[in-house]
C-alpha cells in the first residue's frame, strides 16, 4: 500500500500481492485442467467439503457450540453456496469453454465490476487513485492475454 508518496511502496504489501498473483494463477492453470475432466464440477463439492471440514473446527473453537445453533448453521451454508459453490462450479463451466489467457483477462476485471457493484449496491465510491490502480489491473492483465 501506498504511504505518503508513491515510491514508498510496502515490501511485504507487494510480496502479498505478488503471492496472490502466483495463487491464481495456479488456479488457472490447474482449473483449467479439472474442468476438462469429466465430473470436474464434482471436484468443486470436495473442495467444499474439505474447507468446511477444516474451518467448521477453527470457527467452533472461537465461536463456542452457538455456531452449531441451526441459525448460524442456515446462513453459513446461504453464504458457502453463494459465495464460493455457485461461483467455483460456475468458474469451472467457464473454464471448461474458455483458455486460459480469456480467463484470466475476464476474471481480472473483478476488481471493477465488485466497485460498480459497491457503488450502485452500497453507496460506495472510490477516489481516481483507486479507480487507476483497478484500470491498471485489467489493462495489465488485457495486455497479458494478447500477447
């Protein structure tokens, strides 16, 4: 993140993004290859599975037994399957139908439709600093596909 200039950039905030750069692009990569597979949806279930399975215990243990009251547990699963179910088996479908370079230039524009969302949504707007840093990002990522 930027502090009072712009060439004092954060190292450990860009060896973060730098991670999450290599993570997704793994995940691309490696989507690419699951959705190809027959019943690569499937494989969206047992990720599903296995991040609740991991979770579910961390939550309990900060949360105490009221996380397993079926309230919590109605809304935890509303939020799993809009929030990573529905979007990863929509992902693979895309996947499955698109390279990898069409991909990733289509889903680096995130960051702009998640502001258009929160300012329509929520009210929310940005300042021109972060509406630059969201265009750089597609436009980087646009560049990358056609090369």
């Amino acid at each position: 993140p930027l502090r009072n200039a712009p060439d004092q950039l954060d190292p450990g905030g860009g060896a973060y993004a730098l991670g999450a750069a290599a993570c997704w692009g793994t995940y691309i990569v490696f989507g690419k290859r699951v959705s190809a597979q027959q019943g690569g949806a499937g494989v969206v279930a047992w990720g599903m599975l296995a991040a609740a399975l991991l979770i579910v215990p961390i939550g309990i243990s900060y949360a105490g037994a009221s996380l397993l009251t079926p309230s919590f547990m109605l809304t935890g699963l509303a939020i799993a399957v809009l929030s990573s179910a529905v979007p990863y088996s929509l992902e693979m479908l895309a996947l499955r139908g698109l390279s990898q370079r069409a991909f990733g230039m289509l889903s680096s524009t995130a960051p702009a439709v998640g502001a258009i969302a929160g300012m329509l949504v929520l009210g929310e707007h940005l300042n021109l600093t972060q509406w630059l840093a969201i265009a750089s990002m597609v436009l980087a990522s646009a560049l990358t596909a056609l090369r």
